[in-house]
C-alpha cells in the first residue's frame, strides 16, 4: 500500500512539472508573439525613455537609473538622488526593488545601458503560464484541457494592460500562485507551505500592491483549516511569522525608509472599480479588447480598474453556473473564507464612491483617519484582481464538467482570443513604435539643457511639479544630478515644501547655491523669487518647440550667456503675461463679470511694470489702465479700457 502511495505520489509531482514547464513555454510564447525579442535587449532603452502607451516606464526606468549610480546603502534599495536630500526607496518609483537590487552588481560590471524590464515580463509572462497551469490540472485531469485552460491566463487583458506599463504590476502570477497553494493545500488537508511563506514575502519585494491580494488568500485557507480542526495556535503563528518576515524584507529594501507615505495623487476611492468593468473592454488610450463590446463610460479613475473578462468567458459564466446551480450553495459554504475575502477585496475595489457608467451612485462619507488608511492602497480597484482570477478559473474549471468538454473548451478559447485580439494586437504595435523612437518625446530641445548638463549637481526644483518631470528625472540621472522634483509615487509634502521654503529664503537674501539649477513651474513664483540674485546667475524662461512646456530657471553662474530662441533672458525687457489664474470669478486671469479687469502675480518685476504706467500693450495695440489695485496680497488687479481682455491671454504684454 505504501509502495502504491509512492508511486502515485511521484506520478502526480511528474504531471504537474510537466504542466509548469509546458505552461511556462505557453507564458513565453505569448510574450515573444506580442512583443518580440527586442525587449530583452538589456542594453536597448528605447522603450523606456520613451514611455510605453504612457509615461509611468520613465519613472521606473528613472528610479533605476538614480539607484544604480546611488553609493550603496542601508536600507538597500535607497536612493538620496531622489526626493533630495531625504531621498526614497525605489519601491515608490515602481522599479522593481528585488529586480533593482540583483541586478545592480551585473549592470555595474557589464557597464553601459542596462535595463531589466525586459526580462522581468518575460518572466512574469513565463510564471503566469506555469502557475495557471498548475492551477488548472487541480480541476481538470490529463493535460491538454489545462493547457486550454492556460492559454485563457495567458490571453488576460488585465496582464496586458499592465505589463511594460506598470511593470512590476504584471506580476499578476503571484495571485495565480496564491490560489493554487490554496486549492492544493486546502486538498491535502494542510495550512503550512514554505511556498505560500516565500510568495507573502517575496510580493513587497515587487510591488506592495500584491500583499493584499496574496495575503487574502492566505488568510482564508489559514481560517477555513482551524474552524475545521479547531487548530488555532499553528495557523497563527504561521500568519505572524510571515507577517514578521514580510515586513522586515520591506524595511530591508527601504519601503519604511524616512517618511515618504504620501504623495500629490488623488484619495482612495478615486481609482475606484465602476461597476461595468466586467463587461467593459475599453482599456488605457481608448484601446479596445473586445471585437464586438463597445466602450462603457466611466469617470474618476476606473480607467485604472479594467478588469474586462473577455467576451469568451462573459457567455461562459451565465451557462456554468445554471449547469452548477445546485452545487454552488455547497462550494461557498465549504471555501466560505475564501468568498468572504473575495467579497471584502470587491468591495473594496468598488470603494465609498459607487460609481456606474458614467455617474456617481452615491458616496458613504467615511472618517478622515479610515480614508488615509485605505489611501495606502489608494488604486484600490486594483485589489479585484484575486476575484478576477477566480471567475476565469471558475469558467474553465465549470466547463470542464460539461460532456464534451474539450471541444466546448476550445470553442470558448476561440471566441476568447478572437475577441480580445483587437487590444492585445495593438499592444504589439505600441511596443513596436516604442523600441524604435520615442513615443512621448522629451521637451528638453533647448541648447540651455546641453550647457547645464554636469554643470550642477542637483535639480532644485523650487516651486510645483516641472513640466515633462520624467524626462527632466531621466535628464538628472544621466548627467550625475539629484533632484527634488516630487516624480515618485510617495513622498513626503512636509519635508518637501520645508526644503522649498527654506530655498526661497536664501534667494530672498541673494544667496545662491552653486552646485544648484533652480527650477520654477510658475511664472509668478519665479518673478518673486529672483531680483536678488538676477546679477549672480542665467534668469530666464526655457520652452519647447511647441511652447506647450516652459521652465522658469535659475542658473547660477551662467550670466551673460546666450542660448537659442527657446530660451528667453529676464531682463529690461522680459515680457509681463497675465497670472494663469481660474476660479470661480477668474477665467485665466481675467475677471469674468466685466471682463476688463486682468490680474498679474504680484513681483519687484511686475509692481516695476506698472508703476506710473498709462496703457498696457499688446499685440501693437494699447489699452488705458484706469486702475490698480492691490488690496488682495499677492496680487495686482488691473482695470482697462477693453471690451474683452481675453484677447491678452497668453500674450506677451508692455507698458507705456
């Protein structure tokens, strides 16, 4: 009997090696038709200075670039050129802490461009395929219907929406992982895995997003075992020394470094999951993934919840669960901890602010403290992902009890793949395009950035977020620079405006820093700020070729230069422009009752301007000021003779 229990033991660990190393070459092969070799090219970047679909690969790459030239450290993933002078972990540059952290001796001693992200799908994609096979023979026998089965994982819209994206995001392999621990342990009557340890630990080292999810499941098969043995102590000290080990890799990698938890993005329940997402196939930049669903509204942030299933497995579900009807009561009440996570992440995902399409339900106020909380996971649709997973399993694994499930299997595939093609078709373009050339140029086109290149060593960025800040991050990184341009996910606002307020005092007194390029995202703020140093430094504006993106700059040291027509010097004859400013009375710093009062930010420069001035001019014509008035601080209202003083928006106006 002994001898047959072996022999079966060792049959079933030789089936499901099979089934990962077969599903794993199904991960690859789906990642190579989709995005080809180039990736894996460590020494190609393209991709990432670029911006993928979007820009968040820039503050990845960046976060790298920033730790990599950084002295090593402890914590180890920390980087004072970020955030300066505090600095972060690159955890909150999404670069992939682990990844960052092995990679930094081989990158060194290679020399030269090197970037992993490439090779980190790749492995994602390879995982997801191992794992959602593994996952899939637990409900199926043999191995071609598993296969089918992860081909549906393979073929995710989620993983695709996020890979090369988020990047670190793609990982989506670690809840597939997750879910078969659970399953399978759950089968063999156990609650411990050196496995299921090492994927709670192993998930704060690749995004903190994951804790949650992996955390989840963990808690369902560690409370479904003790409720049925009444076993309490192993479960939970087996939680607590999980718990222990995750938290002390995070503090390890830096994610508890200094007090950078929060940060200039929206609250929880902005990035909320709408309620149409199941069916709503319309993912980031309009890409569709359905050849027959049109796009759903959505507001707020549920652009950041796709969670469209697939049109392939939106039929599938209807008729699985007629077909299971009478067993389904049974299978909630038996993985009942697992469908009360499952319901608590869903909730959560949906969030205070239940929104349908395009309106707001209704929102349930919450306490401040319970919202900063949940604002930790502040993208909290992304925690369906578990729910998300178990729906497509729950529609193969359903399947699989049909007579003649295999030809219903590869029928539902097909209309699967056939449906989400469009999107995963165009994802293979955009990362075509981005290999090649830069698909979100920088704006960094002005001979002035050629000049301060290695010229300084930090980036001083004195007043609000720069325009084109990733490109400007990249620009620092390249170049030897810290910065204190708040590009990363967290940080701290505190020490931050400290640091800035702190700035601006030395410029009030004529101090300039040497080693320092000043940077001012608002022209107002910069005019304030720089008569007492004007003599000790290059003052002046720097555009694009558009002039969509304009740097206010300080650039100690730099006096009397002269740079291209993009950068314009401050000086006698540095133009005045109306205050950028809108409320509810202002339009663009025009008032909107009568339309003949404009405002400017109030200067030495400005005040300079106005003083004794009869007529401001533009555009050859001059208009009478028959008033100024400066009883609102920091502010200098201006009445005109004009009919209508938008006609001065964005105008380089004089005074006479």
């Amino acid at each position: 009997m002994r001898h047959r229990e072996m022999l079966h033991k060792n049959s079933l660990q030789k089936q499901q090696l099979r089934l990962f190393v077969l599903g794993t070459l199904l991960g690859i092969a789906a990642f190579l038709l989709v995005y080809g070799i180039v990736p894996l090219d460590v020494t190609n970047d393209t991709f990432c200075r670029g911006g993928y679909v979007e820009k968040d690969i820039q503050q990845h790459y960046a976060g790298w670039l920033f730790y990599r030239e950084s002295a090593l450290s402890f914590p180890l993933c920390v980087t004072t050129a970020i955030n300066a002078p505090q600095g972060v972990s690159i955890a909150y540059t999404d670069s992939i802490p682990l990844a960052a952290l092995f990679c930094r001796p081989l990158a060194n001693w290679l020399g030269g461009t090197f970037q992993y992200f490439g090779w980190f799908t790749l492995l994602c994609f390879a995982l997801q395929g191992g794992f959602s096979a593994l996952l899939c023979g637990l409900f199926s026998e043999g191995t071609l219907r598993p296969l089918l089965g992860t081909t549906l994982f393979v073929s995710s819209p989620i993983l695709y929406e996020r890979a090369f994206r988020h990047t670190s995001l793609g990982a989506q392999w670690l809840v597939l992982a997750a879910l078969y621990l659970y399953f399978s342990l759950r089968r063999e009557g156990r609650y411990a895995s050196r496995g299921l340890f090492l994927l709670n630990v192993l998930a704060i080292g690749i995004h903190p997003y994951f804790l949650p999810m992996t955390y989840a499941v963990t808690l369902a098969l560690l409370l479904e075992y003790s409720v049925q043995r009444h076993q309490w102590k192993g479960p939970v000290l087996y939680l607590t020394s999980n718990l222990i080990c995750t938290v002390g890799l995070g503090w390890l990698l830096g994610l508890f470094y200094g007090t950078a938890t929060n940060g200039g993005q929206a609250l929880y329940g902005y990035f909320s999951m709408n309620l149409n997402s199941l069916w709503n196939p319309v993912g980031i930049n309009g890409t569709l993934y359905s050849r027959l669903l049109p796009a759903q509204n959505q507001i707020n942030g549920n652009y950041d919840a796709f969670a469209y299933l697939g049109l392939g497995v939106l039929i599938s579900l209807p008729v699985v669960v007629f077909h299971a009807r009478h067993r389904i009561g049974k299978q909630l009440l038996r993985h009942w901890a697992l469908a009360s996570v499952c319901l608590i992440l869903t909730l959560f995902a949906i969030s205070n602010t239940v929104t349908a399409n395009g309106v707001t339900l209704f929102s349930i106020p919450l306490p401040g403290k319970v919202v900063e909380l949940c604002s930790v996971f502040r993208s909290g649709g992304r925690l369906f992902w578990p729910v998300y997973e178990l729906l497509l399993l729950s529609a193969f694994a359903g399947i699989c009890r049909f007579p003649a499930s295999r030809l219903v299997l590869v029928l539902m595939l097909v209309i699967q793949i056939w449906d989400v093609s469009p999107g995963i078709c165009q994802r293979h373009q955009d990362m075509a395009a981005a290999v090649q050339t830069a698909a979100f140029p920088s704006a960094l086109e002005s001979n002035f950035w050629k000049n301060v290149a290695g010229r300084y060593q930090h980036i001083e960025s004195v007043q609000g977020l720069q325009d084109d800040a990733l490109h400007l991050a990249l620009f620092a990184a390249d170049h030897s620079m810290t910065t204190n341009d708040p590009f990363a996910a967290r940080y701290d606002t505190v020490a931050l405006e400290q640091e800035r307020q702190k700035i601006l005092q030395e410029l009030a007194m004529g101090v300039l820093r040497q080693d320092t390029l000043y940077l001012f995202s608002d022209e107002g703020a910069f005019l304030q700020a720089v008569e007492p140093v004007k003599e000790q430094a290059w003052c002046g504006s720097v555009t694009d070729q558009t002039g969509t993106s304009t740097w206010y700059v300080i650039a100690p040291g730099l006096q009397n230069q002269e740079f291209d027509r993009l950068c314009t010097v401050y000086d006698g004859s540095y133009p005045l422009r109306l205050a950028d400013y809108t409320d509810a009375l202002w339009n663009r710093g025009v008032l909107d009752s009568t339309k003949k009062t404009v405002c400017f930010a109030d200067s030495p420069f400005a005040r300079a301007k106005l003083d004794n001035a009869k007529y401001l001019c533009a555009d050859g014509r001059e208009y009478a000021i028959t008033l100024v008035d400066e009883s609102d601080p920091g502010w200098l209202m201006v009445t005109l003779e004009i009919e209508d003083a938008t006609v001065l928006w964005g105008q380089e106006l004089t005074t006479r």
